[in-house]
C-alpha cells in the first residue's frame, strides 16, 4: 500500500509551510553520505517528526528523522531523470524510508542556509489569508 508523503498530526490545530535553502543548494546527499545509506537509491525528501510526546518528555528524545529516497535503477540518478520516470508513472515516485539518528541532526543544520517555518491556526476557513502590516 502506497500514501502520499504528506506532513500530519493526530488533531491539525496548526497548518503551515516550511521552506529551506541550502549553502550550496540541495544538501539531502551528502546527509546521505554522511549517513552511511546504500548507493543504490536517490534522496528526494527529509521529514522531522515527534508523533507523541508523553508526559514531560524532552522534544529532542521524541524526535525522529528520516530521509526518503527513490530506487536509482526504477527512475534514475537524477533530478531530471527521477521527474521525467515520475510523469510516465502518473506523477509519483514511490519512495523508500530510511530512519536516521538524531546524532545527524547538528550536520543538517550546518547545511541549511535559511530557513523559514510558518504555521498557523487551522480553525481559519482555507481562503482567509493571513497578511502583515509592515511594523510601526
């Protein structure tokens, strides 16, 4: 069975975007490298996820990371190759998960550059956009 890789909570209080820059572009391989993963696959996303916390248990020990990857023979060892495969086979690529360890964490965050997470409440209608005024 196959489900879209999509970011989800058990009740969705908060909806939201996160968007990433990399210092020199996408970083997702050599995360790989530096963990040690099979050459055989393409890593095309990377998901942060604390699905219950328990009591007062630290966010940090709840945290699991992961990185999602493409077999390299199914669609290809590259972004253009993996998307040409991915729009003859119905506009997916069907992905592996593989379970990182939270010792990575401090490497991907020397990788990112900018980053920007925004959440909102969700018991806004999905038309209503939220604007800024500029400050005072």
């Amino acid at each position: 069975m196959e489900k879209e890789l999509k970011a989800s909570v058990q009740y969705g209080d908060f909806i939201g975007e996160i968007m990433c820059d990399g210092f020199d572009g996408p970083f997702l391989h050599e995360i790989w490298e530096e963990a040690r993963l099979p050459d055989e696959y393409f890593p095309i996303a990377l998901s942060f996820e604390v699905v219950e916390r328990l009591g007062k248990s630290s966010f940090l020990e709840e945290l699991k990371i992961a990185i999602y990857a493409c077999d390299k023979f199914e669609y290809g060892d590259s972004i253009d190759k993996i998307e040409k495969v991915a729009l003859e086979k119905g506009n997916k690529v069907i992905v592996k998960k593989f379970e990182l360890n939270k010792n990575i964490l401090p490497k991907i965050f020397e990788k990112i550059k900018r980053l920007s997470v925004i959440v909102k409440t969700n018991y806004l209608n999905d038309k209503i956009k939220i604007c800024v005024t500029e400050d005072l």
